[in-house]
C-alpha cells in the first residue's frame, strides 16, 4: 500500500466519522422520542467514545452539549443542532450541504 492510500483512508474515516457525529446530532433533535433517546444513548456510547479518540478529540464536553441539547424545545432544538452540524462539518473537513 502507498503513503497516498494511508492518507485517503484517513481522510476518507474522518469524514465518514464527522457524518456520523452529523446524523447523530440531529437526530438527538428529532421529533420522534424514540430515534432521539437512541442518538443520545450513542453520545454515551463506547462507539463515541472511539471515534472521539481516533479523531482526537475530548468526547466529555460534547456529551455535556448535546445533553443540554435535548432540554430544548424541538424548535429550538433543530435550529441549535444545525448550528452544530455546522460546527461538525468545519472540524471533519465536510463542506456539502
């Protein structure tokens, strides 16, 4: 395998991981109950908790936000979590909208 192949591959997981973290956020936003307790179960997760380390960064004060998150009204919390989708997309390098 090439340095290149390495370097795309690394590319390539950061930028599935931030489209997870992506999906996940707003689906802690949802209206549905159920799809999002699960979304925040899966910030709590051992899941996560990988991908944060892989991606270097402190899963602890994320939790904490998107914990904060979910006490918002669906309105509100939709508006707050595309703003942090936002945010997701500058630190994974993911500019699609």
């Amino acid at each position: 395998m090439l340095q290149t192949d390495y370097i795309n591959s690394d590319t390539e997981q950061k930028t599935l991981d931030g489209l997870v973290v992506k999906q996940a956020v707003r689906d802690v936003a949802s209206k549905h109950p159920k799809l999002s307790k699960e979304a925040l179960l899966y910030f709590m997760s051992e899941d996560f908790s990988n991908l944060c380390k892989r991606n270097d960064i402190q899963s602890d004060g994320i939790v904490c936000a998107i914990k904060e998150l979910n006490t918002y009204p669906v309105i509100s919390k939709k508006k707050i979590a595309e703003e942090v989708c936002d945010m997701v997309d500058g630190f994974f390098g993911i500019y699609s909208k």
